[in-house]
C-alpha cells in the first residue's frame, strides 16, 4: 500500500488523519470506523504474532494448551478471570503468546506513540490506518458492521483446544471488538483484526485499497514526536498503568542516547 504522506511533527500527523476521518466519515451516521497501529519499522508486515516466522509453523493449540494449564497460579494478575475460549485467547495476546490476533486502536495518538519508539537499526516507522468495516464486507463477507467478539459469525475463527479441522475456519481475516477486560486494553483503547488460515498479510491484500494506508515516519523524526507526545500527556503510564508502566516512564524521562 502507497503512502499517503511523510510527517516530522504531530501537527501535520494529526491533520492527516483528519482529512482520513473526513474522507471516510459516513454522511449518514455522522461517524467514521477508524482503527490505527503503530510500526517502529516501517517493512513490518500487518500479521499477527502467530503466522510471522519462528512462530507459524507450530500449532496455536501447543500454545493454548501449555497457557492453559501453566497459567493458572498467576490469574491473580488479571483484572477478570477468563471463562471462556476467547478469553483466554485475549489474555494470551495480552501477555505475548503468539495468537492470530493483531492489535489496533482507535486512538491516533496511541498508534503514533508505538511508532516513533527507537529502533536498533535506527529505521522509519509508521502508521498504519484501515477501514474495519471494509475488512468484514470485503473480506470477511459479513457486512457493512464490526461485530462483538462472542458474536455467532466470530465463533469459527477460535475452535476449542485441539480441534485441527483447519477447514472449517475462514481463510479471510474479520475485524471485531474485543471486551476491555484490562486497564491496558482500556487505556490503548483496542481494537483486534482476527486473521484466519490465510497467511497473506493485510498490506498485500488489493481489496484493501484505498481502506488501508499508511502514513511514514521518518528515523530521524522520531525524537521530536516523542516529544511533542509527552506534552500532550501520552506517556508511558497512560498506555501501560500501573507502577511498570510508570518506572519505565520516569527511567525513559532521564534516558541518554534518545536525542527528544
């Protein structure tokens, strides 16, 4: 996917996503469905954890299996118990087990945030941009909505533990909205793309176009968005609460090596 521009400061990135917004904004319903995410490195491709290497060639169901059982000393740490599949799903996306979930946000600011992060080899980062509805009436074949996590039509993308029928899951990915069952996910205010058996990921998809863009960042740049970032409050205790989020904050405040 082309980009749709290059930005250095947060004004110029917020009034780009403000020509999306009305661009896409429904004349009917006075609202447009925006969800955003954030690339330190621009060539990342839109895939979840579970079908990037090192990781796709290993059944999720090992994963599932071993998080269910060694899992169960340290639900003390979730804000709510999971009870079912999908909560589980989410709870392992939560902590970093690979998933077929990608995470996105309808917050611009928190996307850019993730973006303009340092990189080791010092690349461009992005944002990503997409239309969630076009993901489930193009794709998915749903329609023109965004469907809650535990709706019927969602149910074939997560079967139970150990159930390999491959072939009953859809191959398209569907966009959904997840339970906000932690102050992290509220914070970040996320959003999910559930990816199916298909293993292409969204940028290389043609019935995407125009629906997903991409707004670059460069290297250098990066710094002085962080910057701008921190005065207009998001930190990194507002993305992550609690007191991790809050030494990182403080520790980064101090931090040399990160010109700001």
């Amino acid at each position: 996917m082309p980009s749709i521009g290059t930005v250095r400061t947060l004004s110029r990135y917020l009034s780009l996503v403000d020509k999306v917004w009305m661009d896409w904004t429904d004349p009917l319903d006075h609202i447009a469905d925006i969800w955003f995410r954030g690339h330190a490195d621009v060539d990342w491709p839109l895939l979840p954890g579970a079908q990037r290497p090192g990781y796709k060639d290993v059944s999720e169901h090992r994963y599932r299996h071993d998080f269910y059982l060694r899992a169960q000393p340290f639900l003390n740490e979730t804000t709510v118990l999971p009870t079912s599949d999908w909560d589980w799903y989410f709870l392992m996306q939560h902590y970093g087990v690979p998933t077929r979930l990608l995470d996105w946000t309808e917050s611009a600011l928190v996307a850019l945030y993730f973006a303009v992060q340092p990189d080791p080899q010092d690349r461009p980062g992005c944002v990503w941009v997409i239309n969630p509805r076009t993901v489930n009436k193009k794709l998915a074949k749903l329609g023109n909505f965004v469907p809650i996590y535990s709706d019927k039509c969602v149910t074939p993308y997560l079967s139970s533990l150990w159930d390999e029928r491959r072939r009953t899951m859809p191959a398209a990915p569907v966009a959904i909205d997840p339970p906000l069952n932690s102050p992290r996910l509220a914070a970040q205010r996320g959003k999910f793309t559930v990816h199916g058996r298909s293993t292409l990921s969204l940028e290389t998809r043609p019935a995407l176009k125009n629906n997903l863009l991409r707004i670059d960042i460069p290297a250098q740049a990066k710094g002085r968005i962080v910057r701008q970032l921190m005065s207009a409050g998001m930190t990194e205790s507002v993305l992550f609460p609690g007191l991790a989020g809050l030494s990182r904050e403080i520790r980064d405040a101090y931090a040399v090596g990160f010109d700001i």
